[in-house]
C-alpha cells in the first residue's frame, strides 16, 4: 500500500486531506495551477471553434508525470503479450485512473487559462461551466470506466461515436507519441441505415501531442465521430507529416444508470 500511494504521489503530486492544507487545493492532486502566467507549459484550455464542447488542454501531464503515468499502467500486467493492445475496466478502477480522474474534473475546475473563452453569459459556474456541463461536473462518481489502447505504429481507430451507454463527458489523455485525431460530422441516416453520400464530408483535425487531455460533450459527443486515420496523407499537421509511433491512450468514461 505505501508503495502505490509512492507511486501516486509522483504521478499527481501530493493531495490535500487537511484543512491547515485547504489553501493549497488548487496545487493538489498533480499542481493544476500555474505560478507563472508566461509559462508555456501550464495547462491550458483551447475550444476547437468548429465543435461545439470539444476542449483542448495541452500540457495537462508533464513528462515526468506521463512517464510515471505509463509505469503504472505497465505495472498492471495488462500488456505483456503483444497481442493484447486493449484493457478495459468497469465500476472499481485502479486507484491511478481515480486519482487520474480526479486530476481531470480539478483542471476543469482550477485550470489557469483559457485561450479565446466563449461567452458564459449566465452561467453561475463561469469557464468552467463552459468546459463540461455543472451536472457532469458534480456527478459521483466523476468516470467509473476505463479503457486503455496501445496504437503500435501504423494502427489507428476507425471513425466512431462511443456507445450510449455512456454518459455524456468523455476524456481522452494521450501518452508517448503525437497524432492527428480527425473528427467529421455524423450525416443523416437513411431507412437502410447508411449515411446518406451526398452529404459533404467535413474533417476537423486536432494534434494531440503527449500529454494533452481531450474533452467531449454535448454536441462532441454525440453529433460528431472521431478517429486516427493511419493511411498515407492523413496524419498531416501544419504541412508537416506527423511520424506517429507507439502511442498509448487513456479514455474515462460514465456508464448509463441501468434503468
């Protein structure tokens, strides 16, 4: 036990459980705050301006907190065969992917910046409000889901809308190598069940770089698809060709209360 909480405390840094500490809750969890308004390296919020509730936070994880993010995943033994490339988990996740978890609502919460805000006239929880919806926010557990992927040069994920029975709010935290995540609207549905093909296809590239979060919600989530394109001329960035190699994903999700 007192090595995993080792363990944890250098992923995310030390937390908060006194109130002589209650000043330095925005430093808890893994440091949401910056002391520096020119550092480039803070974690900052950007709208992809095409999509509504699809949220950028480049340098969420630094490297030291990436690589020590991969150790505990490694340290699972989820991926000792090549074989395996996917883990997933339900309900009771590893105290990492809570801590993990946490860390996410806290730099929604207390993140310094937010590049361009859109407006959030009369909303009572201000920017943060307009990064995830308050009920999203304030729901317990905040992910109970987990899904990590391990994209070995070459592989990627077809284009998709996650399943229903999830919960709006789905973040996605990138590690080891950059890619390009394309997103294209979901067309209309004809009676045979096929996208109807003469609907014009618009695709909304987003560099992920290691490190970074992705948030989807609202019309992210649920109105437009999202995949990593591997073919030759789609992992393309700033003119650039974007050398993808190993990548890891982390992806936390909210089941749908069983009715």
């Amino acid at each position: 036990m007192e090595d995993e909480k080792a363990l944890l405390r250098q992923i995310f840094g030390d937390s908060s459980d006194s109130e002589d500490k209650s000043e330095e809750k925005e430093d808890s969890i893994y440091d949401v705050g910056c002391h520096s308004t020119s550092d480039p390296n803070c974690p900052t919020w950007e709208p992809i301006k095409e999509i509504k509730g699809l949220w950028l936070c480049r340098h969420f994880l630094s490297p030291h907190q990436q690589s020590t993010l991969l150790s505990a995943i490694q340290n699972e033994g989820w991926f000792l065969e090549a074989s395996n490339n996917q883990a997933m988990r339900f309900g009771d996740l590893p105290s990492w992917a809570i801590e993990l978890s946490n860390s996410i609502r806290e730099v929604v919460l207390y993140g310094d910046r937010i590049h361009e805000p859109p407006s959030c006239a009369g909303s009572d929880r201000g920017e943060a409000a307009c990064l995830l919806p308050p009920d999203l926010l304030s729901r317990e557990p905040f992910f109970d889901q987990l899904i990590v992927n391990v994209y070995q040069p070459g592989e990627g994920i077809c284009a998709h809308v996650d399943l229903m029975r999830f919960e709006d709010g789905i973040a996605i935290v990138s590690l080891e190598s950059s890619c390009v995540m394309h997103f294209t609207q979901v067309g209309e549905v004809s009676d045979c069940g096929k996208e109807q093909p003469e609907l014009p296809i618009i695709k909304i590239p987003v560099f992920l770089m290691p490190g970074s979060l992705v948030l989807l919600s609202g019309d992210a989530r649920y109105l437009w698809k999202h995949e990593i394109n591997r073919k030759p001329g789609f992992q393309m960035w700033e003119g650039q060709e974007v050398n993808q190699e190993r990548r890891t994903s982390v992806t936390l999700r909210k089941l749908c209360h069983a009715e």
